[in-house]
C-alpha cells in the first residue's frame, strides 16, 4: 500500500487533489516554526539559557536538512506516500518522547525527541510532496510547489495559538508541557493520516495537463541532471549559498521571535506580553505562509533570479531599517519582520522550481534533498548569531533593541554574499545532462533531398 506501485493515479484522476495531501503533511511539519512559544516556559522551569532552549529546534533543522539529503533518493524510489508515512510516525513520536523528557526534567529527551527523531519527520515530511507536484504541475511548478510548502510557512500560525492555549490550560511548568507535547503528537498524527492515503503519483508514460494524467507524454525538453552530477555543479553550489543566507537571515528572527519583540520594546511605554508576543509568532507564520504562495508564483512570471534578488536586497534593506529604527516604531519593526519572513518563506517554495529550471525534473527531489543541507546549516547559524549576540549584551548589562542591532548587521552582511551568488548562477553545461531515455530520443531528421 506505501509502495510506489500502489500509488499511480488512475487515468482522469485529478491532479488537484495532490495539493490538499500535501498541505496535511505541510501543515503539521510546519509546527516547528512555533517553537519561540515553547521557550520561556522552558527557560523557567528548567533554568535554560537562550542558546540552550533554543537546541531543539536547531537540531530539528539540521536533522531535517541530513534527513532529506540522505533520503531524498529513497523518496524518489519508494513514493511519496511511503515518504508521508515515514514523517507522520516520526513527526508524532517525537513529540512524546519530547513529552516523557519534560515529565522527567531530561532535557536531553526533549532534544532527542523534538530535535532528532522530529527532525527526521521534518525532513523526510518535507521533500515528500515536492517532486511528485512538479511532475503533476509541469506548467507552474512555482505555484504547485507554493501551495504545499505554504503549509509549512503556515503550521506555525496555527501550532503558535494552540500551544499558548494549551499551556495555559496544562500549566507552564514541566508536567504542562509534558502534556502539552503529548497531546500534540496524537493530534499531528491523526492529522497526517489522509494525506498519506490521498497521495498519488502520475503514471509513467502518461500526458499531464490541467485536469489529470491521459494520452500519451510528449518528448521531455531540457535539462536532465542526475543528483550526483548536479554536485559537481557550481550551479548547486552558488543555489546552495543562496539558500544558506536567505534561511539565516529569517530563521533569526523566527527562532527568537516572541522573545525578541518582548525585548525589544521592554524599556518603551508599550511592552509586549506573552499573549501579545504569541500572536506576533502568528503574524509572521501568517507573512512566511503568504509568500511562499505569492512570491513562488510571481517566479514563474517574472523568473527565479530576478525574485531572488528581491529577497536577498529587500531583505538587508529590511533589517537596515530595524538596526536603524530601533525601537522607536513597533510598526516598522512588525512591517519589515514580516517582510524578512515573506521572503523567508518564498525562498523555500521558489527554490525547487529554480532547481526544475537549471536540472530538469530528472531526480529533482534528491536535488532537492542535498540542498536542504544548507536548511540544516542556517538552522545553526540563524538561531546561534542571534541567540549568542543577545546572551552577550545581557551579561555586559545591554537591554531592549541594543541587544539586537549586532546581529542584524550581520544578517546584512550574509545576504549580500547570497545576493553575489545569485548573481553567478548561469544554465547547466550540457556536459552534465543524462542522455534522454530510448523512447524520448528525437526522431531522425531527413537529409535535405531524401525522399520523406
């Protein structure tokens, strides 16, 4: 039933219900971008620092990057409804060892739980879909591949309320979260289970237009790249630096997001309350989810490297503003964070149909897969630059916006160097294609004169 074989749509079959499978999955995955809510209630009732509550989450995202890297290729081999179940069973585990960990005070089960076996399901959640769209969205994989991972972009905007609400219903010291946690692994679990049964593949051989799979394909055009040769690329490289920036510069703020507001207006006459830094996790899950819709379907119009360059330049602009404004305007501060992560978001979703463009959609998923490395190193680096830079001015007794304006301009300096990497990426050398399969093969030309 998981086997790649049991999942080939039916002839006719609609290709509009790939989206809705996807987004379950998506959705659910997405909770991680929550985690900000999750970290004063820890930070009190086990004595963690910044940096330490903020471990699970960093290790999540590096799992994920590994996990899709190394399983990007077993996705592609077994289907993505082998690939959905795999995630759904490790997404929910891992909250309950999460769970067992808060019960007992080990954190070190809270990081094995969420970060570990939860960054496996994240990973492997994540690519699950993504192939398997561009295969059944050929005419706009930007937008196919925005639908679903804006699920992701949005899981926070429902995971951010829940987890308030729940932990204000359980409590907030460790046997409320613990059971926070539990619940939220058997409700993620229920919830992932029709997109694992919806999910379909399109048959091989077939035509894919806008209604479903029928008639026979046309020749494929393009580049055909395998995921080993694409490596040796420096196309994958520069798209690697790209995405690396473009995730630092956004994950910073994400990680540290109910925190960092609470901060940054602590000493003005209208602070943030933890209701009030709760739903600012929300907005910006709500801003994350909107673009990777809007700005991953503007590419397919106005082209993957000039919305790039928006994210990359409009981004240092943004965080320019905020390093310059301070905390004089809880507007513009609010404004160009959700900006930030606006173009956070539609890096992720704009980033496969850059890889369909330059490596075709030969084994795009495992492209993917090793891409998502760079998700893995960002997710130290975002967390760790903000989270190091703000521990480092309390102890020199800084307080409110001084606690951020250093690594605010370190993010401008790390999206510059993806906006120049941008900037090199060119086509593929043929030298790399895979030759196309026997029945794709151009039919021969006749010699001018011979008879037809």
């Amino acid at each position: 039933m998981l086997a790649r074989p049991g999942t080939v749509a039916p002839p006719g079959w609609s290709r509009w219900l790939v989206p809705p499978a996807a987004l379950s999955i998506h959705l659910a995955i997405g909770q991680a971008y929550a985690w900000s809510v999750f970290k004063p209630p820890l930070e009190s009732a086990l004595g963690l620092s910044g940096t330490a509550s903020a471990l699970p989450f960093q290790v999540a995202i590096v799992m994920l990057g590994l996990s899709a890297a190394f399983g990007g290729t077993l996705v592609e081999r077994n289907g993505p409804r082998w690939a959905m179940a795999v995630s759904a069973v490790c997404f929910s585990s891992g909250f309950l060892v999460a769970a067992l960990g808060a019960a007992t005070r080990q954190y070190w089960l809270v990081v094995l739980g969420y970060g570990f076996i939860g960054g496996v399901g994240l990973g492997i959640g994540y690519i699950s879909p993504v192939s398997t769209l561009i295969k059944w969205f050929p005419d706009r994989p930007g937008m196919a591949t925005g639908i679903a991972i804006m699920g992701f972009g949005g899981g926070a905007l429902i995971a951010s309320p829940w987890s308030a609400g729940l932990l204000d219903a359980f409590g907030r010291g460790t046997p409320g979260i613990a059971r926070t946690f539990l619940v939220m692994g058997a409700a993620y679990a229920v919830f992932m289970t029709p997109g694992v049964l919806l999910v379909r593949v399109p048959p091989d051989g077939r035509r894919v237009d806008g209604g479903g799979a029928d008639g026979p394909r046309p020749p494929v055009a393009g580049a055909r790249v395998s995921a080993r040769s694409a490596l040796r690329t420096s196309q994958f490289w520069c798209l690697w630096v790209v995405l690396c920036t473009n995730v630092t510069a956004g994950i910073g703020i994400l990680e540290k997001a109910a925190p960092m507001i609470t901060d940054f207006f602590a000493g003005t006459s209208s602070p943030v309350g933890a209701a009030a830094a709760a739903g600012f996790v929300g907005m910006l899950s709500l801003a994350n989810m909107l673009g990777r819709i809007v700005w991953s379907s503007a590419s397919d119009l106005a082209g993957r490297k000039n919305v790039y360059r928006l994210y990359l330049g409009a981004g240092a602009l943004m965080y320019l503003v905020i390093a310059l404004v301070g905390d004089a305007s809880k507007a513009v501060f609010i404004t160009c964070a959700a900006v930030i992560l606006s173009f956070y978001g539609g890096g992720f979703a704009t980033v496969p149909a850059y890889l369909k463009d330059l490596f075709g959609t030969y084994q795009v998923g495992a492209v993917h897969g090793r891409l998502l490395t760079a998700w893995s190193t960002a997710g130290i680096l975002g967390p760790l630059i903000v989270n190091a830079v703000a521990d480092a001015g309390k102890s020199a007794g800084r307080s409110g916006a001084d606690l951020y304006t250093t690594s605010f301009f370190v993010m401008i300096g790390l999206l510059t160097v993806g906006f120049v990497a941008n900037e090199l990426v060119r086509p593929v050398h043929p030298r790399h294609h895979e030759p196309p399969p026997p029945e794709e093969e151009p039919a021969a030309v006749p010699e001018k004169g011979a008879a037809p």
